[in-house]
C-alpha cells in the first residue's frame, strides 16, 4: 500500500492508503505502485486518480509538484477537485 497526500495551499484534500497512483507529469502520465523508485516531478493541469482495492478514484488537478519516497506520495498542487464538486 502506498500512503497518498494531496494537498492544496487551502486545505488537505486527501490523506489514504491506496493501491496506485497516476499523475499527470510535465512529460506524460506516471504510474506508481508500491516500492516506486524516489522521485520529484512538475505535475501539469489534468486528472490525478488512485485505485483502492478495485476502485478508481479521479480528482481534477492544477500544475504542481509529486514527491515519491519510501511508499509515501505528497501531491503538492494548487487545486484539487472531485468530479461532483
């Protein structure tokens, strides 16, 4: 399992154990699965989305920043969105 943190200057939008990641990198979609090698990214605007246990999840994001390291995921980015929000 990885350890997922998405956070905006206003709030923590989201703190879970999930079991991928994909951003969307300022060079194409990243996937990340656990044991993913440590990595810093700029994120481009696009839809970031995590799979717990069989479901996908999407939010809509703005440009910013993904760090990988030790199974853990910080999502640094200037707004987060749901599909219903």
């Amino acid at each position: 399992m990885l350890k997922l943190e998405i956070v905006t200057p206003e709030k923590r939008v989201l703190d879970a154990e999930v079991d991928s990641v994909t951003v969307p990198t300022a060079t194409g979609e990243a996937g990340i699965l656990q044991n993913h090698a440590p990595l810093i990214s700029a994120l481009k605007p696009g839809v970031l989305a995590y799979a717990v246990k069989g479901t996908t999840d999407k939010l809509a994001i703005s440009g910013g920043f993904v760090e990988v390291n030790s199974d853990m995921v910080s999502v640094l980015v200037d707004s987060a969105e749901a599909p219903d929000e």
